[in-house]
C-alpha cells in the first residue's frame, strides 16, 4: 500500500511541474462538536509552503494554530467537522485512506512537538524510537537502518550517536530530548516538518540552539518547514514567511521582514506592542501596549463580521456588519482587514512614556545575606556505613542582594540555577542552612511558621501557573478575602468592599467574586492571583516566573499592572524570569544566577550592558529578539547546568563557559570584580573586566 | 540492586517476626485450651495436667514462644499438637496441592485478564466494553463461596459435566484428576480476572491517551504495533503492583475456596489449625501466607524496576 501511494503522489508532482506549493491550506475549516455545543476551532485558514521555506504560524492561544498543525496531519480528535481542503504536492489530503495516510505520516510529513519529555515514550530507548520510523517507512536491512539512525543523531547536533541511542528519555536533558525528537521527525527526509511549539518548554540557550538546528536544517533538507509559535522573537529569527491567525483566521501573511516593519493588520500591530523591546537607541521606554479583551470565543459561530472588530482599535460599522476576507497588499503580502493602508505602528494607543525609576533612597526592603541551601544529606556507600558517596543537592551557595523600597530585583538564570529556592526561602517555604533574611533591618525567621503576621503580610508570592496555585474549588472571593481576613483588622463589609476594589485594581469587576477559578482565561486566573497578594498590602511581593505561562498581550497586562501597583504603593518585587525581555523591561537591578551562584549583580543597564559576566553574555546571546534584523550574536552554550550535586573546585561556570581562559577557571574560585563606573555591578570572573569589555566589544555585541 | 535486595529481604524478616508474634499472642487470647481439644470433653484434670506437660503448655507463653522461634530460626517448626508429627510433613503435601491450584488460577486469570483488558481499552465504550464491565463488577461483588456454590450448581447439581467435590485420596496428586481442578480454579479466578482485567483497561485507556501514543501514531506505525510496543508496556506498570496485590487475596481466595470444595489444601488445613487450636501448625501456616504475601510485593517491585527504566531500586 505504502509504494502505491508514494508512486502517485509522485507522478502528480511530476504532472504539475516545479510551480506547485509543496503545501497548500485552502480555506481550511475545523468544527469540534463537544458536549456543550459547537467549537470553531479553525474558520477559514488558507496559505501556502514552499519546498526549502520556513512559514512561521503566530497567534496567541485559542486561535487554533495547533488544531491546524494537527489537521494538515489528518490527526484530530473525536470525529470534527473539516472544510476546505490541504492538498500536499495537489494531492488532497481529504481524499487519502487510512493505510495511504498512514504511509504519509512521519515519511513524508513529520512533526515535532512542543513536550519532547512527554512526546518521547519513557520505557524505551530512544535509539529504538528512531529506528521505528525508519523501518516503517524505508526498505533498509538491519545494519543500515541502525547506520542511518547513527546518522540522523549526529545530524541534530549529538555526540557519541552510540550511547545516545542507548538512553532512555529521562537520561537526556530537555534539549537532547528535543533533538532526538527532530531526528525521528528527519527519519525519511520529510518534505514537511511540522514543528508544534518545539522550544516554548527549553531554557532560552537551549532554545537557541535548538533554533540554530532548525535554521541548519532549513539549508541541508528540501523540505518545507511549518513552525508554530507564540513567541514573535523566535519566528523572526528563523521564518521567511510568516503567518498570523486570530480565532481560527489566517489575519495577515507576509515575508518576515515585512511583517515586523509594515504590519498590516490590526491584531498583528497589537502583538508586537506587547512584547517588552530591548531599549530603543534614543532612550525612550514605551509602557507596555495590551490588547484588550479576549480572542473571539470559539464557541460562536460566525456572525458575518471582523472577529476582531470587538478588540480592534480601528473598528468601524463596516467591521461589525461585513466580513473581511484577506486582501493583497502587496505581491507577497496579505491582510484579512478592511483598512490595511490605516494601520499603523503606533495604532495601540499614544506610546506613553514610562515614569522614570524609583530612587533608591530609603533603607533596603528586604536584605538576602549569604544564602545557602543543601537539599539531603550525604550519601554513604551502605546506607548507614562506608564512605561518602553522594553529596548533598546543591540548590544555592552564597546568595546576596538587596530589594530597595519600591524596586524591583529581577533574577535570571536557567532551569537547575536556584531561581526558585531563592524565592521560597524569602517566603519562608524552604528552611535555609546558612544565610540571613532581613526584612526591614529585623531579622526574618526561616520558616514561615516561625515568622509573625506582620511579616507574613509583608512578604507574598505569586505563581507561575495561577490554575494549579487558586484551589480550584473554591471561588475568587474565598482566594481575595483570606489574606485579607488573615493580614487585616477589618470588618466582613469593609474585606467585601476592599476586595472588590482590589479586583477592580487588577481589571475585573465585582461579578467575578463568585466565579470558579476554572472559569476564567488564565491571564484572569493570573489578575486574581495578583490581587490576592495586593490584598495585605505587602511591602515585597515575589514573583516567580508570573508571565511565562500567559499570551504576550496577558503577559503586558499583569507586567502593566504591577508596574502601577509598585508606582502607587511603593511595593517592592522580585521577578523571577528565564524570559531576558521581560525582566529587562520590569527590572531596575538584576542578579543573574548560575547553578545556585550569583555570577553577576547591579543594576539592570550595567549587568545587560558590556562587560558583562560570560554567562549574562550567552543568555543575552540566546534570547531571542522580535526583530528580523537583529542580527543574532553567535554565542551558544552546550550542555546544561552542572548536576546539583557536583562540587566546584574552582569557577562554577567552568564547564560551560565560552570564553574560558584556562585552569585557573577549573582550579580557582574567581574573585568578585566591581566596575569603576558603578560600585553596585559585580561579576564573579577571572578575566580582568577591561578584557571583558574589549572581548563582548568586538563580538559583535549589540546587547541592546 | 544488591542494596535494594539486602535491604528488602531483611524486611520481610522483620514482618515475619512481627506476624509470628501476632499470632502467637491471638492464640493465646483465643478461648479454648489444646489439651481440652486433644483429649475431647470426657478428659480428667490429670490427663490435661499430663498433655499440657508433654506440650510444654504449663511453661509461660513468652518462653514458649522463645522456644518456638529458635526451632523455628534452626529449621525446626515444631510437632503438630494434634497430629504428633512434624508439621513440616503435615503442611508438604498440602503446599503442593494449594500451589497447584493457586498456579492454575494465576495462568488463567492473568494473560487473559491482561488480553481483555487491552481489548477493551482499545474498543473503550463500545457495547462489548460495556458488557465485560458489567461482567467483571458482578464478578468482584460476588464473593467465592457464592460464585463457588453458584458453579457446583451449574455445572455439576444441572449439567453435571463436571465433580463437585475436590476432595482426593490422601497420597495422591490432583493431577491426576485435571477435572476435580476446573471448578476451584474458575471460582478463585473471578475476582482475580475482573480486577486485573479492569486495572489493564483503565490504563490502557490512560496510555492511549498520552502524547508519546501520539508520536508512536505520527510516526505511521501501524495501530498493531502502537499497541504492542507503546501502549502495553506502559499500561502495565500500574497493573503489575495489583496483580502482586491480589496474590494476597487470592490466599485469602484459596482458604475458602477449599473448604467449599473440601480440596486437602493449606487453606483447609489452616481452618483445621484453628479449630484445633494446633498453634505450630497455625504458626507455620501463618508465616507461609506472610511469606508469600511478601515476596510477591518484592516481585513485583522487581519486574517494576526491570519494565520501567525510570525507577532504580536502591
């Protein structure tokens, strides 16, 4: 069966010619029918691949990217309502039967996803699961399969192909794990890879190198890429073409550049606003745009007008009476909106300028001394005899820094790097081994249960995913008023009104006190998480990774939102984020975090700015920029942070660092340096800092 | 690996010790006297004075039981009370016509179980499925002395295709007569089948539902394939713990099981062990039950170890 089909599709290429799309989406439509009604999830989508072409998919959640992905796959759930047509090299997909389109899957179209932890089958060795396609797919004898499968490894950047293949997935760090994941997807020289979100789980330097894997492909196969993403920085980086959908719509297709420079529609201008920018040349810092509202529910069906005309600044009665269809701009360049020659870069609002940063004047707000935690205990050879075998789980070693009233310390740093330990012990979840805590000038206990109201007040936290940290159970009011009964003296009527204030405060009004938390979006869930940690008035609230899990335009709402709570409370933060734009943007000093070890300290411009610490610079490096232009700087880290419970005989950044020197970094601790201009920025290196400077200088280091 | 084995071995040697001091201490709570049990009702206080002294029953119970756990630790487990023979050749043959039994049942609920189980997994909420849950939840409400008799009357009082009776000559083996095994195995097999059966279903269910499923799927292999390399192997890890669970309940199985069909048995001969208030042979019975309770906890942690590659036994 499998020959069969591949021998037609062939023929129908051969008949057709060269100017055929490798991919063609046509009007593509997907209707789930769930227990509670109807569900749009793709409405009308159509655009094209070429062969050797990167099409890039953006758009925030809901709007149906992935379904889209899955669809071209001929893999959805349940028994949806498709319309429209993908046609694959003019053949329609539609028209395949199940045997013809499973010789189709991971032959001539594979896919990449956005978990490889759990996209990877956790009883078997990777080795097998490449080799499974293979043998499915190519007629090969044994050795050769197992000499291609050695092959495909190499390919995506791993070494030692052997005993790769022999691991498991848990034995592979996430980026391995993704890379493997490619080369299954590679097995038979897709002509379309699709690629579900493949790095939004990494790291930002494996992210980058995963980019650089894509972006090598894209010159060594002739196939056409599909890659979904939310991240607009990282489709700028690697996409010729990119494509934006909005509740189901293909809204707007252009060539990379032209769609960073021009947009030409609406929804596209309002995601670029969102994302916080590196500081323009003249110095001027815009708040964050936000887009407001939600994406047109799904569940609609569609009314015969802009879907977007409820969020669209632009919006006329023709918007809401008539359905856009997508209109050429230009050659290559397509709006689905009425009025594209209106739209404009500064369409979001007037670009206000945000007030200038606190001054540190007042005594510190809360004061890290020293900070140090083991998880565990020494490891002897036979449980209670014998030698040491296994140190304990380093999580942080001699963490300092200083939160001033109404600032913000942001900390940066990879998974594994102690970000998250060093915001639990400030709340006191984590009892600390050494180091002080000084809240105010007092001395702060451990633990939280040693710790007064007073102080317990004073310090709150919020969570990356506000679905698993508001108990589900119980509705926004109960999440609202229990700080407030625990931390205030007042009376049930005043708590009442104050939490209604508070959520106002954070964008809702009063009707969602009695909502479930499951009710609502997750940037909602967010906004009630914020204003529960309002609630006692804190004088520092902890914020780790509070945006990761949020669509840009949610992600510039709660960034605004605190931003207006600090101007207006004085409130200090620490914002803990792997995302460099971001803490970039909220930040006023930074610290950077190496497996539990600060590597460098000050305040924000100085750290993002040269010289820097090597690792600041590779975490600069890796993270990417929404702009096609920007020209990437070709630093990269391989590996990952060093096992927890590795000890450091010299620098703790040695095994990975570019722009190490020599054995004094394996064999030395390396000094604290302070630089001249400004006594607070230190960096823990060898090198002279004069050096660093003149090095990140001339590599090309547009940090900003 | 050698760690993990010291270390669990060393365990069910502490269980053990604690199960045999439990033991000894219900039996002496226990109403009734052996003596009185030996010589039957018409015995004089001299003739129990002289049992009790032969037993070495007018000794205090700490002492006795001292006494029993050094044989016990020397290989020695004592005479039977009643039987005056070493219980070791008391219990032998009955341990090889429990484990008889006990293996047909595992042979025949376990694959099967497991079989049907992915079957229906995979047709999940197809009529079929519907009427195999149906099937397999009447089967675990049921208890064996029900299903037992409800078996004999089928298809031995109505069809009479098959004895109701297991009971054997004494010396002989059942396999000599496979069809006086049919009717135990199939009642022991029941509840054993349906929760083993139900356990591989829900997972099943489960792993189809993963995302590595889905890879397995978008790499074209056939559904055959997926289910075999992907979907089983994952699916039963979970089970493999229920089935260790229900060797337990399947000892408990076997003690009624027997007794219904008067099959000379461990499980027949511990309620006689009771009822004679024997307590070396109680003892012994007891610790073989723990024992086996035990061990196949830890074969199970094993072939755990062995099946997912993610956990290591230390």
């Amino acid at each position: 069966m499998a020959t069969t089909t591949t021998v037609m599709l062939e023929t129908t290429t051969a008949a057709d010619g060269a100017e055929q799309p490798l991919l063609k989406v046509d009007g593509l439509s997907v209707t789930f029918f769930t227990p509670t009604g109807a569900v749009h999830a793709v409405r009308d989508a159509s655009f094209e691949i070429k062969r050797g072409e990167v099409v890039g998919l953006v758009g925030e959640s809901g709007c149906g990217k992935s379904t889209m992905a899955y669809a071209i796959m001929g893999y959805l759930p349940g028994e949806p309502e498709v319309g429209g047509a993908v046609y694959l090299d003019g053949q329609d997909m539609a028209e395949l039967g199940p045997a013809e389109l499973r010789a189709l899957r991971g032959n001539r179209v594979a896919m990449v996803y956005q978990d490889p932890a759990l996209a990877l089958n956790p009883t078997m060795k990777v080795g097998l699961q490449i080799l499974e396609a293979i043998s499915e797919h190519l007629t090969l004898d044994a050795a050769q399969a197992a000499e291609r499968m050695a092959e495909l490894i190499e390919s995506v950047g791993l070494p030692d192909p052997e005993r790769i293949a022999e691991s498991y997935p848990h034995q592979l760090s996430g980026g391995q794990q993704q890379r493997i994941v490619i080369a299954m997807a590679l097995a038979c020289d897709p002509d379309l890879l699709l690629m579900d979100e493949p790095t939004t789980g990494l790291d930002v330097t494996t992210e980058a190198t995963i980019l650089d894997l894509v972006a090598d492909l894209k010159g060594r196969v002739n196939a056409g890429i599909l890659y979904v993403s939310h991240n607009l920085g990282v489709v700028a980086r690697i996409a010729d073409r990119v494509v934006v959908m909005y509740a189901g719509q293909t809204v707007e297709e252009a060539p990379v550049r032209d769609l960073f420079k021009d947009p030409r529609h609406p929804y596209t201008v309002g995601l670029l606003s969102c994302v916080p920018k590196p500081v323009a040349d003249t110095g001027a810092v815009t708040r964050l745009q936000s887009i407001r509202g939600s994406v047109f529910p799904s569940a609609q069906s569609d009314p015969g007008m802009c879907l977007f005309s409820d969020r669209c600044p632009m919006a006329t009665d023709r918007c809401t009476s008539e359905a856009p269809t997508p209109a050429s701009v230009s050659d290559s360049h397509e709006s689905r909106c009425f009025y594209p020659d209106d739209v404009s870069t500064d369409l979001w609002d007037e670009l206000v300028e945000r007030e200038a940063p606190h001054e540190n004047g007042k005594e510190p707000t809360l004061t890290v001394k020293g900070l140090h935690r083991v998880y565990g205990k020494w490891q002897r050879k036979y449980l209670f005899f014998g030698p040491k075998v296994k140190p304990p789980v380093r999580a942080v070693e001699n963490v300092d820094f200083e939160v001033g009233a109404g600032r913000t310390v942001g900390i940066v740093g990879e998974s594994g790097s102690g970000k998250s330990t060093v915001a639990r012990s400030i709340v006191g979840l984590v009892p600390r081994d050494e180091g002080d805590l000084e809240l105010r000038g007092e001395d702060l206990p451990a633990e939280a249960d040693e710790r007064n109201a007073d102080q317990k007040a004073s310090l709150r936290m919020v969570f990356q995913n506000p679905t698993s940290s508001l108990n589900p159970k119980l509705p926004v009011r109960h999440n609202i008023l229990r700080p407030l009964q625990k931390f205030t003296d007042m009376t049930a009527s005043e708590r009442e009104e104050r939490a209604c204030e508070l959520l106002e405060s954070v964008g809702l009004d009063a009707s969602y006190m009695d909502r479930q938390p499951l009710q609502l979006s997750g940037g909602q869930q967010q906004r009630v998480a914020l204003a529960a940690a309002f609630a006692g008035d804190p004088e520092l609230i902890v914020a780790d990774e509070p945006v990761s899990a949020l669509d840009v335009s949610v992600q510039a709402q709660v960034l605004n939102l605190l931003e207006d709570h600090q101007r207006e409370k004085g409130t200090s933060y620490v914002f803990i984020s792997h995302d460099l734009g971001v803490v970039r943007y909220v930040s006023d000093e930074i610290v950077v975090l190496y497996a539990g070890h600060v590597a460098e300290s000050g305040p924000a411009e100085d750290v993002l700015s040269t010289p820097s610490h090597p690792y600041t610079e590779a975490l600069l490096s890796a993270a990417p920029v929404p702009d096609p232009d920007a020209t990437p700087t070709p630093i990269r880290l391989g590996g990952s942070v060093p096992k927890q419970h590795e000890q450091f005989k010299g620098c703790f950044f040695a095994s990975r660092c570019p722009r190490k020197i020599g054995d004094v970094c394996d064999n030395t601790p390396p000094p604290l340096q302070t630089s001249p201009g400004s006594p607070t920025h230190e960096i823990h290196c060898h090198i002279p800092l004069e050096e660093l400077a003149r090095l990140q200088d001339s590599s090309v280091a547009t940090l900003g | 690996m050698t760690r993990f084995l010291v270390r669990r071995i060393s365990l069910i040697v502490v269980t053990l010790l604690v199960v045999s001091t439990a033991i000894f201490a219900i039996t002496e709570i226990l109403p009734g006297d052996v003596a009185q049990m030996v010589m039957g009702q018409g015995a004089t206080e001299q003739n129990l004075k002289h049992i009790r002294e032969t037993l070495g029953l007018d000794r205090p119970a700490p002492v006795r039981y001292l006494d029993w756990i050094g044989g016990v630790v020397r290989g020695d487990m004592g005479h039977s009370f009643v039987q005056k023979i070493p219980v070791t050749e008391v219990i032998e043959p009955r341990l090889a016509n429990s484990l008889i039994l006990a293996a047909f049942a595992f042979l025949v609920a376990v694959p099967s179980a497991v079989a049907i189980g992915v079957w229906m997994g995979v047709r999940q909420g197809s009529k079929t499925d519907h009427a195999v849950s149906v099937g397999s939840l009447v089967a675990i409400s049921l208890p064996e002395f029900v299903t037992g008799v409800l078996l004999i009357i089928v298809f031995s009082s109505f069809l009479g295709w098959l004895p109701s009776s297991s009971a054997i000559l004494p010396g002989t083996s059942p396999l000599t007569r496979p069809l006086i095994l049919v009717l135990p195995t199939l009642t022991l097999t029941g509840v054993l089948f349906a929760y083993i059966m139900r356990m591989t279903r829900a997972n099943v269910i489960e792993v189809l539902n993963t995302q590595y499923v889905r890879t397995a799927v978008l790499k074209g292999l056939p559904m055959r394939r997926v289910l075999l390399r992907h979907v089983v192997p994952n699916a039963m890890l979970p089970t493999i713990s229920v089935i260790a669970v229900n060797m337990g309940w399947m000892l408990g199985g076997l003690i009624i099981v027997e007794n219904v069909f008067a099959y000379p048995g461990l499980g027949q001969l511990l309620l006689t062990a009771i009822n004679t208030r024997d307590v070396p042979l109680l003892q012994t019975l007891a610790l073989i039950i723990a024992g086996t309770y035990a061990l196949s906890n830890l074969v199970a942690d094993l072939s755990y170890g062995a099946l997912d590659p993610r956990i290591r036994l230390t």
